[in-house]
C-alpha cells in the first residue's frame, strides 16, 4: 500500500526523454509494467463488449501489441541508459518500494519478448477454443507480474508480484479444463506452489522479524548487524531460497516442473519455462545482492551464500540433464531440460566471490542466458505446441520424419535443439561460453567444469529430436500433419531467427546485461 | 593490381555457396548439384593458387574482418584486460599451402563422387553434396581462422559436416552408430579445446595467431618476464602453459585420431568412400594436426607439451600399423594407417620437426587421398564389396587403378623414392638428432621406426590380396569397369604421389649439397613471404631441443636414418611379398602350419613365419581388444551409467503430489540444517 | 514473567471448566444407550440420503466474487487508515484519491467481465431441470 | 510485553502444525486448510513483529498475505473443482498419470 511520498525527488535526469525537451514523469519509468497492466484490462474490456466471439485474432493483437509496447519501452530505456549509474543511477518509486533499474529493464524486455511470442502462437493453439479471453487476460496479467517482479525492490511488492505471477499460472497451466494431464499438472502446480509461497513468505516474515523492514535497502543495512537474531534471518534467507527455487524450477523446489511443462498447454509450459524462470532469477539476483550481501565483503549471518548456490546450480543441472536424458517424451526431456537450465543459470548467483572482479561479468552472462534461453526454449515449446496441434503424438518415435511434411519448423527446432545444447554457431553457445567463462575467471573451475560435463551429455538428448525429425523414416501418423497454421508458425520462425540473430547481436545484450549486473555489485 | 588477399573469403564462401545451392536448389539440378560442387571448389582451388603465388611473390595477410564482440569500456568485463571476439583471415606460408591441399583434394573427391554416387545410383545426392559443400567451406574456414575461437568454431563445424557425411546412409544401422561415436568421441576432446580456449583468452586476453600481440608471442615474452599473464592459483607460468597446451591438444588428438581417442576413425568407414578420402586426407583428421602446427609457436615454449606428443604421436603410429595387420577389409587397412600415418606427424611436431610434419601432412593428403580413392574404385568394381579375400587379381582388369593405387601404396610404405619416402624419413630424422639427447624423444622415434616395417607389410598385403593373384570369386573375375571420373582424380593423385616428395629432398641436399631444393624447408621458413614469428627457424630457436648425430656428423646420420628406415620398409614389403604374392595366398598359410615332411630350411622358415605371424596376431589383437574393450567400454560405460542414474533420478519422480511436498520440506529443513550448523544460528 | 502466570491461569480455567463440566455430568447421569439419541437431528424428521450432496456450482460462484469485495475491503483499510492524516498533512485531495479509485477501477473492470459472462446468472441446475420435467409429468 | 521470541515459537508451532497437515492430508480442502495455516503463521510474526519495532507496515503486510492467501484459495477451489470433474475425487494422490 503505497501513498506516494510528496515527493523530495531529485532530477529526473535518468529517463529517455533527457535529451529531448522535457524529462518524463518518473512514473514513466514503470512504462513497461503499466502497458502490460492495460492491455490485460483492454482484453477483459474487450471480452465484456464481445462476450461471444468466436474469433480470438483480436484478443490476440491486443495482447501482443501491448507486449510489444512494453518490450519497446523498456528497449528504448535500456538503450537510453535509464536507470544506469552514468544517468543519475536506478530510480525508486512508492517509497522504494520499487527500483527500475538496468536489471529491471533487461528482464522487463525477456518476460515482453516471451509474452509476445506465446500470445501470437496461442492465436493458432486456443483455435476454435470457447473462452479464449480469460486466457489472454491471464497470460498478460501474469506478465504484468513478472515485469513488476524483476522491479521490486522491497520484500512486501516481491510477494505480491510473485503472487500476481503465481495464481494465473495456476489457471492457466489448468486451463483445458477437460484434459486430464493439464487438470493433474494444475493441481501439482498449485498444491506445490501454494506450500512453498507459504514457506517464501514465511521466510520473509523471519526475516522482517529479524531486521524490521521489508526493503531491501533497509535489509542490508540491518544484516550487518544482527546479534541474536541471526539464526532467525538465516532461516528465513533459506525459506525465501526455496521460495525462489520454486519460481525457477530449481531444487529442491523443482518437483513441480516436468509434471506442470508435460501436463499445461504447449504455449503455457513455454511461458511458465522461459519468462517465469527469468522473472524468479531477476528477483533472486536483486534480492541476494542488494540485500544478503552476496559478492558484498560481509557475509550475511555466517553463510557464504554463494557457495550454497553453487551446490544447489550443480545438483540442479546435473539432475535435471540426467533425467531428461532418459526421457521417452519429448515435451517432458524439455521440462527436464528446463530445470538443467536453471541449473546453468544458477551459476550466475553462485560464481560470486566475495569483492570478486568479475562478479558483474557472471550474473550479466547469467541474464544474457536467461535472454537467449527465453527465445529458444519458447521456441522449443511452441513447436511441440503446433505438433500438439496437429495431433501428431508425444513421443520420440512420433516425431521421426516430421522433416519431411514440416521443413521450415523442423529446421528451426532443429536450431532450437542446437542452441540448447549450446552447439557453436548459435545463440546458447555464446551465453553458456561467456557464463563458464565468467565463472572460471571468478575462480569457480569446477563449476564452469561440471556445467560443461553436464552440456555435453545433453547433446545426447537433444540430438534424439533431431535425430529424430530429419534422420527416422515418417510414419503414417505424419497423415494428421495436414495445416500450416500461420501464427503459430510465425511465432516459431521469428524464434528461431532469433536464436540466430544473437550470434552477431550478442556484443549489445552480453553488455547491457553486464552493465546492469554489475550496476547491482556497485 | 588485383590483391589475392582480398579474396581469401571467397575460398571459403565458394564451398558454402555449393553447400547453399545443392541443399536448396539440388533437387532440380542435374546430378543432383555436383557441378556446382565442382565448380566452387574449383574455383576456390584456382583462388587458392593465386594465393600461393602472391605468398610465394612475398605476400603475407592478414586482416580482422568482423568484430562480434568487443568488451571494450565494460566495467569488470570478461578477461584481464579487453578481449575481442573476432572473424579473421591469416594468410602465410602455412595456411597457403594448406588452403591448396585441402581445395585441390576437395575437387578431386567431388569428381570422384560423380562416379561412385552419381553412376552408382545412390539416393539424397543433394543432401551428399550439400554435406560435402558445407565439409569443405569449413575445413577451409578452419585453415585461414586468424584466432584460436574462429578456429574452434570451424572446427565444431567440421566435426557437424563429418557427423551428417559419416551417417549419410541412415537407414542402415552401421553409419548412424558410427557418426555417432565420431561425433561424440571428437567432441570429447573438444571439449577440452573449448576450455583450452577459455584458458587462453583468459591468460592473455587475445587468441590471436599471428602478429606482436598475438598469443604465442606473449606467451614467449611472459616466458621471457615480459609479459604478466595470468595464471590460476598462482602457479608458474610454463606450468600453467603446459596445462593450456595440453588441453588445445585434447581437440587435436579426438580430430586426428591419436591415441586414446583414434577409436571413432575405423568406425567412420561406414560413410562413402570419396567422403572418407576427404576426411582422412584433407579435412576433419588433418584439422587436428594443422591446428597444432598453426599455434605451434606456443607449443615449442613447453616441453612437456613437446614430449606428450611426440610420444603420443609415436605410439600411435605403431600401435594403429599392428591393428592394420590383422583386418579384413580394405577400408579397415587403410583407416588404420590413416591413424598411424597422423602418428606420424604428431611425433614430427613433437620432435621439433615442423617443416617435416607439415611435408608429411601435404605427401599423405596425396597418397591416401590416392589410396581411398583407388579403394573406391575397387568397390565400384567389386560391387560394394570390401572384404579383400573376396578379391584378388584385379591387376589386369582394373590397370589405372591397379598402377596408381601401387603409386599410393610405394608412398605409403615410405619406398624411395616416392613422396612418403621423403616425408617419413625426414620425420624420422628430426626424431632421431632431436632424440639422442632426450631418451622419452628417442622412445618415440623407436616406435616410429618400428612401425616403418609394419606399414610396408599391411599395404602391400592389401596390394597383393586386391591385385594379384587369382581372382577369389566371380565377382573379382569380371569387375565392373570405372569410368573417367573416377580414372581421372586417381591419375592426378598418383601423379602427385610420385613426384611430391621433390619438393623437398632434404636428404640429397645433405649428402650431395646442392643448396635450394629443400623448398618447403625455405617456403615455411619465410624465405619467400609469411610472419617472421610463423617461421621454423623461430620455432627451433624457441625450441627444447638439440641436435646429436651419430657416426660422427649429419651426412651419416641421414644416411644411415634413410637406410635403415628403407631397409625396414622394403623387409616389411618382402614378407608381404612372400606369403601374398601368389595365385592361393589363403591356403598357402593355412598349409604352413600343417605340413610337418618339408625341407629343415623351409620348415625353419615356416616356424619363424608362423611364430611371428602368430606374435604379432597376438600382439595386435591385444591391441584390438583393448580398443575395443577397454576404450569403447569406457565410453559406452560412461554413457550408461549416465542414463542408468538418470533413470534413478527420475524415479523420484513418482507422480503424487504428497511426496513432492515431503521431499520440499526434507530439501529445505535440511539446508537449513546444515547452513545452519556451518553459520552457527543455533548456538 | 507475571504477565505468564495470568495467562497460564487462564489458560487453566478455560480447559478445566469445560473438561470438569463433562467429567462431572458423566459421573451423574444414567447411560442408557439408544439408537434413537445417535441419529442427526432434523427437527424431528426421519433424515433420508446422506450428509454429503453436491452443491450447485452457483454457490461457489457467488462465494468468490464475495470474496473480490472481501480482497477490496481488506486492502482498502491501509488506504483508510492513513486517509486522514494525509490530508491533514495536507496532500492534495485527488492525489490521495486516485490511487484508491485505480484500484476500485480495476476490480470493476473485473467484476463486470464476470457478470457479463455469465457469472451471477442464477441458471438452474442440469439437475434441478430434470427434476422439474419429471415432476410435471403425470 | 511479552517478549518476542514466543511469538517467533508461536509462529513456528503454527507453521509446524500446517506443514504437517499438508504432508498428512490426501483430501485437497484439509491441504488448502494447512496452507493457510502456514500462511497465518507468517502474519503472526509480521504483526507481532510490526508492534516490536513500531513499525506499520508488517501489519499492512499481513493483510495482503490475507488478501492474497484469499485470491489463492479462489484459484485453489477452482482447480479441485475440475479435478473433480476430471478423476472423479478430491484426493490429491489420486492424479498421477505422468510421472518420472
């Protein structure tokens, strides 16, 4: 609940329109949020006038152009420096309650950029669906939540956020509501997601007991000296880990996942995978810099949190790339292959050393991993959501030969399957290098060693697609291949570009990333 | 004037364009794309000779051209100082030659394919060609790469092309398992190469080759105390130079095919015969030994490096000739002297012998090229059969393959005076005077010197059993005949198998003295154009190395090395000689154990032929079982302990809801167990 | 710790009375067991059928959109609270109000879609319609 | 006043008691039943904690945990009504048709 301070404000020399006339509002600041925020509401509108439509292409445009105002906006902060220390540093709305800043921006432009392409893909998979509105609705609202996620800054607005993320999740990973595997995975979901929401804000309660703030600032300051009460924060920094764990399908927290992404609707399991994944770790990274000191030259309560990270990022990608290696599904290996990412991603919270020089560079290849694995996996996902479509099967076998009736999806999952096993000439190459990288130069040898063991055997598994699309005589199920449904192959095209363009576009995104991580150790 | 350098891309990109055009439009094309194939290879070819000329004129290139990533101006950015990733082209005498060898084998082998795929009616000739056009495109990416990242990424390409290549006939069960092996055993050592990458940008923040500031020299000057270079842990600089080394060389070893890592190459047999004659003479095998040449400015500064090669290098080359002896198929035979062949220029690098072990690189793309392309043609005439027991007596029905695949066959057994004879001996050589003051050196050129007979032996075994003789079966009496497109490349190798060696006959210009016919010996020393720190003069005085003579001084010890080495070689040659060159080679074995009435001398002879017959079977199929029990089971072990753990894993996955709730809580309570003995929050 | 003692104290007498009055109550009175005293009571009617039947779906429609007035109630208190002294304070009036009606905005937005597909509409029962068509005919 | 580490016991009672009810209940209501428990344990600390340090906004927060713990029991009864629909029970171990 936040009444506006009168404000004290200082210049707004950090947003845009600086070099222009006159600055913008701050308020603006928060642009990317509130166009997601309107366009959830211009869908509900729309649904209310046009109860009966049976069309969904409106509700489609309407969500997508306002994910692509968002990803514009927050595109055109990033590339003008707001929230950057070169522009007068992050700004704080509502009391701090708020910070955007360049982590915030970066993941704002991830979770847009994801939203954008699952809501043009859904156009094609909800077809001939009777309610599609509460779908669209729920899918930007949840986005909403994920931006509002990346920019919180105090603990109250990061439950909340989470929360706003979570409940239309939930829904929506339950969203066909007569299909039993996606009615089983919205139960596992809620039930696991509910108990560990009540743990997360648990932990918040503790740590609120031991510091008597919520914002992070406040946090901070408060952990440097705690007295007694550190073993109190100390558990509730934990709690708030498995909090984090269960947003990014980490351990121990990552039960949920291969059931959620195998049971939800394709479009679903790509959003819940790719943007609420990142939105977790764009909290998780905020939070644990800004307010447990991580990389900080104190150590919260006794505990080397980065080492705790790093044994959860090597359990994690080693149990998610073994199970998904002996997977008979391929939307399941996906999920599997999923948590192995979080595992990867991981590393950007654990390569931290305490004063450590690159410590910047690790988390911003984390981001930068997170934004590459956002088109790919998306990617991914939406191709199995149009073989979902089409009736083709769930298995291995089925997808043999689907190369032959389907050539341009199949290429670019084909560079989907590639850039996730971090294969040189695409996108996931350059992310994992600079991630393994980093972690090396921090000092973290086993780390980088143990996630290069862990990319090599995934190979084995995303060779199987492959393998199996182009290599494998088709079968007759192939017969039920019989559309070509536009949106949902654009989506999937504009992914797979993607995946590509990175390649001589990395320099941008690995160096914003970076500067808005390290922005974060400053 | 026209600057060559400026086109150096389009060598590259010609292929690729071929790959593009037959992948697209191949279906449509008449013989499914080849032309275009050859064209652009072709092209590329021509391109390549005006390159080499302009190097020859003086010339040497070289030029960033991309800049993919520049980390300049960010605060705590990656490495210890500003890196930048980029694509680049180095142009010297090296990659010239290089660039030559590999166009020319590349055009050959598109020519030759028209005749063992076109005429032969296989399927999917577009996605061959686009394979093959892709192949070439990056193993000449690879050759001009300015920096170790640029080369690591073609190199990962031609790792891809020979996977897709090695498994072109999917739908049988061989080549899908055999690309496999070949692309997961290469990438196991890639693996090692990629952190080797990492170790170098980190240690001096550039990859580059070639030029004041470029990795090699740096590490020379740190060395030196002129450079700080960053190490991990404190350790010395030369240490940590050997592990960097060391780790770069892991990539090599999984390309070319050295010890332990050689077990991927006989399998890869199982993709068309022009494609193995690409891989083995030309491209993916080459591409590990030309790598280690490339950077070999950094290698020379650690002996430790130098050491673990050559010796590697030396065992391989006599361990891969035993396990030649004892195979069936013609293929099989020439894969293993591939092995042993690589073995060889390993231990030329090792031993400080870089102008031989990239004169032995060019002469063995010829002749093996040469000699896979023969096997190709005597597949073509055997109606795909391969078993060499099944031949025999193909002298007369197939004479242009019959004498150029003996041309090929002289070179590789190292028979003067062909062009192995040249390159082998001065292998050995380097070997030997480096050697005699490094016991671990004069090991592996023992090695190598052993397996000089071995070689002889197992290629003219093959002659004698493909050729001569009675023919063994109805097929081998009246073989399909081979057209001009495979007669062609077949006489332009053996050609070159030939006279190749003359361009460097160092030997006569020991002993007779005539100065300037060692001409790769002046080419790669920049005598004509190139780097000055790219030159072998600069790699020897960098070098751990001294040289010893025996018999009191140089012109004896060539002498005597070239002997001896040909002695070998033509003993190996005479046993072949005598248990294969006759009408029934099979039965006149098998009668030797059996007849006990015979004359003392040749039951003797007998004896011996029989107990060293059975020696060495012994000996090589040891060898054999430990490649393919201990080696294959390593990997196959590995791989499914993975999966069998991965099965594990998943079962704690059981589906009910609950149990994921009770597992949560056990994660959590007890990382707060645990974090909290270690913080101390209960006390 | 007085302030312990007090609350043990009570503590005490509240499970003490209610446990004494029972244990008291069972020492007196006669046992005379029934089956007539274990049925449910139901104002004297014989109960037919069991406890648990399905209730329409409507309920729990209505229950949740009582609980989007509840959501507003709960979150509008803070607002309340700190109303007055903000205007005292002498933050302008619709600075103070907007925030407010934003949010009463959204909810609205809200409960109209759910109205107008057809959340509140009292529809009968599948059920309840079969019954009915069977009850009319003779 | 008393002093705050019995509330912090409190809590954690509270806390303890709904864990074990999510860990024990197979039927899907006692399971959303012990969430909320979980969650009112963390109020019991905010407000607690809130009068400690004079500080308002633990209070304010546990009222949007209320808020929120509200709008999650609406998606929660939602959800066990088409698992109703669906498997024809409200057991929550019932639905397992995938796993590993």
């Amino acid at each position: 609940m936040s009444v506006q301070q009168p404000s004290t404000v200082e210049p707004l020399a950090a947003l845009p329109a600086q070099t222009g006339a006159a600055p913008l509002p701050e308020w603006t600041a928060l642009g990317p949020v509130l166009a997601l925020v309107a366009a959830g509401l211009l869908l509900l509108l729309w649904d209310t006038v046009f109860p009966n439509r049976r069309t969904n292409t409106e509700l489609s445009v309407i969500a997508a152009v306002g994910s692509l105002a968002a990803l514009a906006l927050s595109g055109w902060y990033l590339a003008a420096g707001t929230g950057r220390p070169a522009t007068g540093g992050a700004i704080t709305l509502f009391a701090e309650a708020i910070t955007i800043d360049g982590l915030a921006l970066f993941f704002t432009a991830i979770v847009a950029s994801v939203t954008t392409l699952v809501v043009v893909a859904s156009r094609d998979y909800l077809t001939d669906h009777e309610t599609p509105g509460e779908f669209y609705s729920l899918v930007v609202l949840a986005a909403a939540g994920m931006a509002l996620l990346a920019s919180a800054s105090s603990l109250a607005t990061i439950f909340v956020a989470l929360e706003m993320v979570s409940l239309p999740s939930y829904a929506l990973v339950a969203y066909l509501k007569e299909n039993r595997g996606s009615v089983e995975a919205g139960l596992k979901y809620f039930l696991v997601g509910a108990v560990s929401s009540a743990i997360f804000v648990f932990g918040i309660s503790l740590v609120y007991a031991a510091t008597g703030s919520l914002l992070l600032s406040d946090v901070a300051a408060a952990f440097g000296d705690l007295g007694d009460l550190a073993g109190v924060a100390g558990v509730g920094v934990v709690m708030m880990i498995a909090g984090f764990a269960f947003k990014t399908a980490s351990v121990p927290v990552h039960f949920w996942a291969p059931e959620v992404y195998e049971g939800a609707p394709a479009p679903v399991s790509a959003f819940l995978s790719s943007a609420s994944k990142a939105a977790g770790f764009a909290v998780a990274f905020r939070v644990f810099t800004e307010a447990f000191h991580l990389g900080g030259e104190v150590t919260a309560v006794g505990i080397d949190w980065a080492l705790v990270f790093a044994v959860l990022a090597v359990v994690t990608m080693t149990l998610g790339n073994f199970a998904a290696a002996v997977q008979t599904e391929v939307k399941r290996m996906l999920a599997y292959s999923s948590i192995g990412h979080a595992g990867y991603a991981l590393i950007g919270l654990a390569a931290i050393s305490a004063g450590g020089s690159h410590n910047g560079a690790v988390m911003g290849a984390s981001m930068a991993h997170l934004f590459v694995y956002g088109f790919m996996n998306t990617g991914a996902f939406l191709f199995i959501a149009m073989v979902e479509r089409w009736g083709v099967g769930r298995t291995f076998e089925d997808y043999a030969g689907l190369g032959t009736v389907a050539p341009m999806a199949s290429v670019a999952m084909t560079v989907f399957m590639f850039s996730l096993a971090g294969l040189p000439p695409f996108g996931g190459f350059f992310s994992k290098y600079f991630l393994f990288a980093g972690a090396v130069f921090n000092g973290f040898w086993w780390l980088a060693a143990v996630g290069a063991l862990n990319s090599v055997l995934s190979l084995y598994y995303y060779s199987r697609v492959v393998k199996a699309i182009w290599i494998e005589d088709p079968t007759d199920a192939l017969a039920a291949v019989d559309s070509r449904p536009t949106a949902l192959y654009g989506a999937v095209i504009v992914a797979a570009v993607a995946t590509v363009v990175v390649l001589p576009g990395f320099g941008p995104v690995i160096e914003t990333a970076e500067a808005a991580a390290t922005a974060l150790f400053g | 004037m026209v600057d060559a350098f400026a086109y150096v891309p389009a060598i590259v990109a010609l292929p690729f364009v071929s790959f593009l055009v037959a992948l697209a439009f191949g279906k449509y094309l008449p013989k499914g794309g080849a032309f275009g194939g050859i064209a652009a290879t072709a092209g590329s070819f021509l391109l390549s000779l005006w390159v080499l000329a302009t190097v020859a004129a003086g010339g040497q290139h070289v030029e960033t051209l991309y800049t993919w990533v520049s980390t300049d101006g960010i605060a705590g950015g990656i490495g210890p100082q500003e890196i930048e990733l980029t694509f680049g082209v180095l142009i010297d005498p090296l990659s010239a030659l290089m660039l030559v060898i590999v166009t020319l084998i590349a055009m050959l082998v598109h020519v030759f394919s028209l005749g063992y795929m076109n005429d032969e009616g296989e399927p999917d000739l577009p996605r061959y060609y686009a394979g093959l056009g892709l192949f070439t495109a990056s193993m000449l990416g690879f050759v001009v790469a300015d920096n170790l990242l640029m080369a690591f990424m073609f190199f990962e390409l031609v790792g891809l092309c020979s996977y897709l290549l090695i498994g072109f006939h999917f739908r049988e069960p061989g080549p899908p398992s055999a690309a496999k092996k070949a692309f997961l055993v290469t990438r196991f050592g890639d693996y090692f190469f990629l952190v080797g990458v990492v170790a170098v940008f980190a240690t001096f923040g550039t990859a580059s080759f070639a030029g004041s500031e470029s990795f090699p020299v740096l590490a020379e000057h740190a060395l030196a105390g002129e450079f700080d270079a960053w190490t991990p842990f404190g350790l010395e600089a030369g240490t940590w130079f050997t592990a960097v080394g060391l780790l770069v060389l892991g990539g090599a070893i999984g390309k070319s095919a050295q010890f332990p890592l050689h077990t991927w190459l006989p399998d890869a047999m199982e993709g068309p015969t022009p494609v193995s004659a690409l891989i083995h003479a030309a491209t993916m095998v080459a591409a590990g030994v030309y790598l280690v040449a490339r950077m070999y400015g950094f290698y020379v500064l650690t002996p430790t490096t130098m050491a673990i090669i050559a010796f590697v290098g030396g065992f391989t080359a006599l361990f891969a000739a035993t396990m030649g002896l004892v195979k069936d198929e013609l293929k099989q035979v020439l894969a293993y002297s591939t092995i042993s062949q690589y073995g060889y220029m390993m231990l030329a690098l090792g031993a400080g012998g870089y102008v031989a072990a990239v004169f032995h690189l060019m002469t063995h793309a010829f002749f093996k090229a040469l000699l896979f392309l023969g096997a190709g043609a005597v597949i073509i005439a055997m109606h795909h059969e391969e078993n060499m027991w099944e031949m025999g007596g193909l002298k007369e029905k197939l004479p242009v393959t019959y004498w150029t695949f003996l041309a090929g066959s002289l070179a590789l057994a190292g028979i003067f005076p062909f062009a192995g004879f040249w390159s082998k001996d001065e292998i050995l050589y380097e070997a030997l005077v480096h050697g005699l003051n490094e016991p671990l050196l004069l090991g592996a050129w023992a090695m190598g010197l052993l397996a000089v007979p071995v070689t002889a032996f197992y290629t003219f075994r093959m002659v004698f059993l493909t050729f001569h003789g009675e023919p063994r079966t109805d097929v081998a009496r009246d073989p399909h005949p081979v057209r001009w497109n495979v007669k062609g490349p077949l006489t332009v190798l053996g050609v070159l198998a030939v006279v190749a060696g003359t361009v460097n006959m160092v030997p006569v210009q020991k002993v007779l003295g005539i100065e300037g016919i060692d001409l790769l010996h002046l080419w790669l020393d920049g005598h004509y154009g190139g780097f000055s720190e790219l030159t072998s003069h600069h790699y020897a005085e960098l070098g751990p190395y001294s040289s010893g003579y025996i018999a009191g001084g140089e012109v004896p010890t060539v002498l005597i090395g070239a002997g001896v080495s040909l002695a070998l070689a033509l003993g190996g040659l005479g046993l072949a000689w005598k248990l294969y060159n006759v009408a029934e080679p099979a039965e006149h074995t098998a009668a030797l154990g059996g007849v006990k009435t015979v004359l003392y001398n040749n039951y003797y002879q007998d004896e011996l032929q029989v107990r060293l017959a059975g020696v060495t079977a012994g000996v090589a199929s040891a060898a054999d079982t430990f490649d393919q029990g201990v080696i294959d089971g390593v990997v196959n072990g590995v791989s499914s302990v993975s999966l069998v753990s991965g099965d594990r894993i998943r079962r704690v996955q059981t589906g009910v809801v609950t149990h994921y709730a009770a597992l949560l809580t056990l994660g959590v309570t007890g990382l707060i167990l645990v974090l909290g003995v270690l913080g101390g929050w209960f006390l | 710790m007085s302030d312990w003692i007090a609350i043990g104290a009570l503590a005490v007498v509240g499970i003490g009375i209610p446990l004494g009055m029972m244990g008291v109550s069972a020492l007196l009175r006669p046992s005379v067991p029934e089956q007539g005293k274990r049925t449910i009571y139901e104002s004297g009617e014989v109960p037919t059928g069991s406890a648990h039947i399905r209730f329409n779906i409507q309920y729990y429609m209505v229950a949740l959109l009582f609980l989007v007035f509840d959501i507003e109630t709960v979150l509008l208190f803070p607002w309340v609270v700190i109303y007055r002294p903000a205007l005292n304070a002498g933050v302008p009036m619709a600075r103070l109000l907007l925030p407010m009606l934003a949010f009463v905005g959204i909810l609205t937005v809200g409960l109209v879609w759910a109205w107008r597909n057809g959340a509140v509409e009292w529809m009968s029962s599948p059920r309840a319609m079969r019954r009915k068509t069977e009850r009319n005919q003779p | 006043m008393v002093a705050p580490e019995y509330y912090l016991l409190l809590a954690a009672a509270v806390f303890c008691i709904g864990l074990f009810g999510v860990l024990t209940r197979r039927e899907a209501l006692y399971f959303l039943m012990s969430v909320e428990l979980m969650l009112n344990a963390a109020n019991i600390n905010f407000v607690a904690f809130s009068a400690y340090y004079g500080d308002l906004t633990g209070q304010v927060f546990s009222l949007f945990v209320i808020a929120l713990a509200a709008a999650e029991v609406a998606i929660g009864i939602g959800i066990i009504l088409v698992l109703y629909r669906n498997f024809g029970v409200t057991d929550v171990t019932v639905p397992r048709g995938m796993r590993w």
